[in-house]
C-alpha cells in the first residue's frame, strides 16, 4: 500500500510534478520567511527601530513642488501622496508628450524630403543612444542658465521666463463657471453621438460630411457662448515681480520642465522608431489598392494605414511607457520631488526606516507599472483583428 | 546554496527515467529517493548555516585589524573639513578624527580609505556596516542618536545653522528672506530648522531640494536659489571655492544648534570608546600642550596626565584594547585639536574661521574633554 503511494507519487507524472512545485512554492516561503525572520533580527539588533508608525508622524520638511498642499506639519503619509502624484504628474505628461512627438518624427523618418528625414534619423540616434540621465541633466543645466527673476523673459505680457521657472496668470473661478464646464462636457457628449448619426447617413445616403470640423466648432464655441451668456466667471491672477520672487500665478519649475524635456525626448526617439516599424509592417500593397479605389493620401493614412499598424505599435509602446514611468524616479538628480525623492530619500533619512519606505516605493511602481500595462493590453484587444481569423 | 551537480543530478535521473523507468523501476526509484534525501539535507544545512553567520558579527575593533585599514564615512566633499586635496589625499578637521583613531589603532594614521557619502545615504551605509565609523559633519540629535542606531561619540565642532547670500541682493539680515528661494541639501537637520524658522517667523520660501555641497553651490551660483543655507561652517568652505568670494556674506542669524561630530554603530561601546577617546586625545593634547613637534620631549614631562596620555605610565592603552603608545601617535601623527584647526580651517586658511565656541574651555569656548585618569 506505502509503497505504491510513493511510486504513485514518483512514477506518475502528473502527481510527481505536484510534489515538485509543492515542493519549490514551500522552500521560497521558507526562504522568504528566513529572510524577513533574519532582517528583523539584525535591526533589533543594531538597536534600529521599525515599523509603519512613523507614517503618522509630522515630516518636518516642505517640498515646494506639490499639487495638493503640504506643509512642514503634515505628515510622512501625506508626504508620500504628494510625491505619488508628482510622479504620476510627470510620468503622465512625459507620455503625452512623447506619444505626439514619436508619431511624428516616426512618420517624418518615413517621409520622401531628404532633409526633413534625416534630421529626424540624427534625433534619434543622438537621443537614443545618450543615457536619460545626461539629457535631463543637460535641459536643466541650460533652463538654470536663462535670465535671473529681474530679468524674466516677458511672454505675451503676463507670461514670464526666468532660472525659476515659467510665470503665468492662474485662473479665478468665480460663481457659474461649473455652468461653463458642464456645457464643455455636454458638447463632447453631443459630438459623440452626433458623430454616429452622421457616419450612419453618410453609410445610407453616401454623401460625406465634414464631421470632423462640425464637431471641433461644437466643442470650442459652445463653452465660449456659455462663458460670455454667465457674465465671463473667470478672472486671472497676474504674476507680479516681488521681493525675490514672482508673486502670485502659477509657476511651472524647471526641474519639471527638465524632466519633461529629458523623459519625453528620450521616450520619444524610441517610439518613433516603434511608430515606423509598424507603418513599414503594413504591406505596400494595401495603400496601392486604397490608392486604386480613389482615397485620398491621409484617408489612405487614418482608415487603412494606421489602425493596421497600430496591432504591431502598442505593445512595444506599453513598454515605453512603463520605461518612462520608471525612469522618471531619475528626478532625485536635478531635485524634481517625486516619489523617490521627497518619500524615498528624505522621508527615509529622517526616519532611517529604510526597509519600510523602500518596499511602499516600490511596491508603488509596480502598481503604477502594472496598471499602465493592464489598460494597455485592454487597448491592445481593441485593435487587434476581430474575429476567429 | 545546494551544490550544482545535487541539482543536475537530480534532474538527469527524471530526465532519463522517462524513457527507461519500466525497464527497472525500482533501481532508478531507489536512486531518486537517495537524490531527494541529499538534496533536502544540503538545502537545510546551507540554510541553517548562512542564517547562523548572518546573526553573528565580530567586534569592529577586531574586523578592522584584521583588514588592515580603517574604513572611514566621510563627506563627498567640503572644503576643510573633509575633501581630498590637489594631490588626491584626503584631508580637514573630520578627516583627521579618522586618522587619528587610525593611528591610535594601527600606529599608523594614513591606514584610513574614505567612503565619501551623501548626507542623504552615509547613516544607512553606516549601519550596514560598510564603513566602520562617519566623521563627516554630522549633527547630534536624539533622534538620531536613539532611533537611527546610530552612537555619536563626541562633538568636534561646534557649529550652527547660517544663511549665504549675494550681497547684490541688499539684504542685511535673515527677517527679510520672505518670499525668497532657499537652495538646501536634502537629508539635513538644515531642512527641518528651515521649515521652522520660516514657520515661526510668519515667512514663506520655495525649498530648492539638491543632493550635494558642490549640486549647491552650483544651483545659488547660476541664481536658481537666492539663499544657500547650511551650517554656518559650510557656507564659509563653500564660499572660499566661489569665483569671487567677497560678493557673497554670510548673515548674522545662526538659526540652530549644530553639534558636529563622529558617530559608530549602536552595540559595540568598545569600539565607540576608541573613536570617543581618540577625539579627546586631541583635545586634551591642546589642553596640556602637547603638540605633534613636542610628543618626544614630553615623554619626560613631570605632569602625570601627560605622562598617562603619552603612555609612559602604561595601561591606558590596554584598557581600550590598544597599544599603550596609542595617543602619542595621534598627536605625533595628526596633531592636537588646535593643529588640525588652524591647518584646516583656521584664520590663516581660505575658509578664515574663527575658534569661537570651539576654543577650549579655558580660552572662553565650550571644548572640553573629561579627565583622563
């Protein structure tokens, strides 16, 4: 009876390869186990405190890039949300921004100008091959060097470039204006199922509309008309040079327009290349034969060219974006306060709960990471071939 | 680890059963059992093992022997206190805490490499172990002192907060820096005064985070900040390097107690004591005269506590695990206090700092040494 029970064990595939992994999942807990066991140990050991408490303790330090606000009174939690949202705020942007620039010197690198192709083959290959952290370094070198506050660069009046950033007026809103909002987002909603109606008369009837134009009128004018019928409820706050600093408006800092510049430059030099490995995917004879039938060359472009290399663009782009994200945490070399910088790196000296902090951090990027990635492969499905085929 | 060929050898005998096992079942069975068995035994033992080493350490004193040289923590670089010099050797008043408990240690002073560390990463690299001891201008607090496991052993300068800025800017005095941006080395007790002081004083600031002097330095100079604050020390090495050192003043407002000074892990007093008394071997040296010219001729002196510092009434030395010559080769070596200062930052050095509260307690400072008996 025991014995077969072990030849069934050993000699059966199946039931075998159930004790092996049985078997590798125990010791990688066990071995997980020993670590922390040992880790614990060796803290209290040397006499160095942990634990999560210090989360509810005051920071005592302030960070003057913030969307939401923060003072020296505030907490390490609060601390590490400010920080959170700098990173996303950067690594949103950065995404943005390379996404629009990588199409373009993607399709600019495809295109018949001599020229025109081969600046954008240099920019690539410059950008590519020079690590991120130099490019950041070298856009915020040259963003310090611009005029002092006094002697600010004056844009469009209201506008003023200066080593501590761009000035601009901040908006004011005044009662009504959620009234202004609303019709901007009711306008989108009518475009959209206008934009149904239109497609299914023009698949009926055959005659085209300039949906397009209809459409981006509706958008800007109605939020405009409302604007002007609520009595404007909006005013703007002015920056005013005062003291050593610009007062009042909004200002945006270097160390975020270097990282920008740094992380989106670089991104983009990479989907470029992305963008133009898909459009080259798209067989030649796909445009001939939408040429034949008459389209026009960016119809050829939007309705045959682009969503067929779209299925070979976005998964390669998702890893783009992920990169992007990740790298943005190179921000603590130029004093950009994102995650690893204000959390990461004073929060943890101060506190010296380097294990603590380490793990939120990255157990935060992961989140970040694998959220990127799970509405990316959701996009993905959406523009693969449906089908059984 | 498991030694590789348990692995492979394991694996090759389910690789090979799966074509040959009914030929003779209950050999190859036989064979993987003993597989399994040594395999397991090797797992718990590498295991067992590697956790007993990792909860055990040796003394600091005896690891640094047996190394030979001292691994000191020291800044990444900050004039006259610790910086390495035109000819790549490291020197300043922090530095030479180091060579002297090298040489109280090793009877030779240059035995000391320089891991020059952030002030954002030199307690995590302390504590870790990399380093066997900081000396590069760290302040005293009790956080740090109780929650860090961290031991500061002594202070060997005292310093406070102070604000640098261009003249150009008109500013005389630290209550009209409202609105201004401040450029602060990040991981700082600077930081936090900061913080408060603006707080306390009802003003507002743009904080200009930067990770070393040096990132400082170049940040106030190209006008990102209008103020560069840091302990008052550091702004008078800072500006010393500046193209035009007179265009900047440092303001009258010393914001916060900064007590310098050289820290060990917790849990080992021992070493602690050594680094503890080689900085007071130093001061004492002062106090009672003695000076790197003069540690032969005092030898005979008839003051029995420079007979008891220099070992020449033994058993000083053995108390603290060192050779009875121990402190006689700091102050032959390194020099006193007074020596390291004047050399390194004195009024006759770029940097021009005064003795101030770092003059003995006798000359109307606040040094002071306990007694050595």
């Amino acid at each position: 009876m025991q014995t077969s029970l072990i030849r069934k064990i050993i000699f059966d595939e199946k039931s075998r390869s159930l004790l092996v992994q049985t078997l590798v999942i125990g010791l990688f807990a066990v071995f997980i186990y020993l670590i922390v066991q040992q880790t614990a140990y060796n803290l209290e050991k040397r006499g160095i405190s942990s634990g999560f408490d210090f989360l509810n303790m005051s920071a005592g330090y302030d960070i003057s890039i913030r969307l939401i606000p923060f003072t020296s009174e505030d907490t390490h939690l609060r601390a590490y949300f400010v920080g959170l949202l700098n990173t996303l705020l950067i690594a949103i942007c950065g995404c943005f921004l390379a996404t629009i620039l990588g199409f373009l010197v993607g399709i600019i690198r495809l295109s018949t100008n001599w020229l025109f192709r081969n600046i954008a083959y240099v920019y690539v290959e410059f950008t590519r091959n020079v690590p991120v952290l130099l490019q950041i370094i070298l856009y915020y070198s040259i963003l310090l060097h611009l005029p002092k506050t006094k002697q600010a660069i004056p844009i469009f009046e209201n506008f003023f470039l200066s080593n501590r950033g761009l000035f601009s007026p901040s908006p004011i809103f005044k009662d009504g204006f959620s009234i202004v909002a609303w019709s901007f987002v009711l306008a989108i909603v009518f475009t959209f199922f206008l934009k149904k109606s239109l497609k299914k008369k023009q698949e009926v009837s055959g005659k085209q509309y300039p949906i397009f134009l209809i459409n981006s009128a509706i958008i800007i004018f109605t939020p405009i008309f409302v604007y002007y019928i609520m009595g404007r409820p909006l005013d703007f706050e002015l920056p005013v040079l005062k003291g050593f600093n610009f007062k009042g408006g909004m200002v945006i800092k270097p160390e975020f327009i270097g990282m920008l510049l740094g992380l989106s430059i670089y991104t983009a030099a990479f989907i470029s290349e992305t963008v133009r490995s898909g459009i080259i995917s798209v067989s030649k004879g796909q445009r001939e034969a939408s040429q034949a039938l008459g389209l026009k060359s960016n119809l050829v472009m939007r309705l045959i060219v682009i969503p067929q290399a779209l299925r070979v663009i976005i998964p390669p782009l998702t890893s783009q974006y992920l990169n992007l994200t990740k790298n943005s945490s190179l921000g603590i070399a130029i004093g950009y306060a994102d995650l690893v910088h204000g959390f990461g790196g004073i929060s943890l000296n101060q506190t010296g709960r380097a294990i603590e902090i380490m793990l939120m951090v990255m157990l935060t990027y992961l989140t970040i990471s694998l959220t990127i990635s799970v509405f990316m492969n959701i996009y993905n499905k959406s523009v693969q071939f449906k089908g059984n085929a | 680890m498991p030694k590789s060929h348990d692995l492979y050898g394991f694996f090759s005998v389910l690789y090979r059963e799966r074509y040959v096992y009914t030929a003779s079942a209950y050999n190859y069975k036989e064979e993987i059992m003993t597989k399994i068995k040594s395999l397991f035994i090797s797992l718990l033992l590498t295991l067992g093992v590697s956790s007993a080493i990792a909860g055990s350490h040796g003394s600091t004193l005896d690891v640094v022997k047996e190394r030979g040289k001292l691994m000191c923590g020291s800044n990444t670089g900050l004039a006259g206190f610790g910086a390495p010099n035109d000819a790549g050797v490291w020197e300043g008043i922090d530095v030479d805490v180091c060579r002297a408990v090298a040489a109280a240690v090793f009877g030779d002073a240059s035995k000391v490499e320089y891991i020059p560390l952030t002030s954002k990463v030199r307690f995590t690299v302390l504590q870790s172990g990399e380093v066997d001891m900081l000396s590069r201008n760290t302040t005293w607090t009790l956080s740090r002192d109780v929650d860090l496991g961290l031991e500061f052993v002594g202070v060997n300068y005292y310093d406070g907060q102070g604000f640098m800025v261009n003249k150009d800017l008109g500013v005389s005095s630290a209550s009209e820096l409202d609105g201004a941006s401040v450029c602060i080395q990040v991981g700082t007790t600077t930081e936090m005064n900061l913080a408060d002081y603006f707080k306390a004083n009802g003003m507002s600031y743009e904080s200009v985070p930067v990770e070393t002097n040096s990132e400082a330095d170049a940040a106030y100079l190209a006008g990102r900040c209008d103020i560069y604050t840091t302990d008052a020390s550091g702004l008078y090495a800072s500006r010393a390097g500046y193209p035009d050192p007179s265009a900047h003043m440092v303001l009258p407002e010393i914001i916060s107690k900064e007590p310098l000074g050289p820290s060990v892990r917790h849990g080992d007093s021992e070493w602690g004591d050594i680094v503890r008394w080689s900085l007071n071997a130093m001061i004492i040296g002062e106090e009672l005269g003695i000076n790197s010219g003069n540690v032969d001729a005092m030898m005979t002196s008839n003051n029995p506590e420079v007979l008891r510092l220099l070992g020449a009434e033994p058993g000083y030395g053995a108390m603290l695990g060192l050779s009875d010559d121990w402190a006689a080769n700091i102050l032959s070596q390194v020099g006193n206090y007074s020596e390291s200062f004047e050399k390194h930052i004195g009024p006759n050095t770029p940097i021009n700092i005064q003795r101030g509260l770092n003059a003995l307690y006798k000359d109307g400072g606040i040094l002071y040494a306990p007694p050595f008996r």
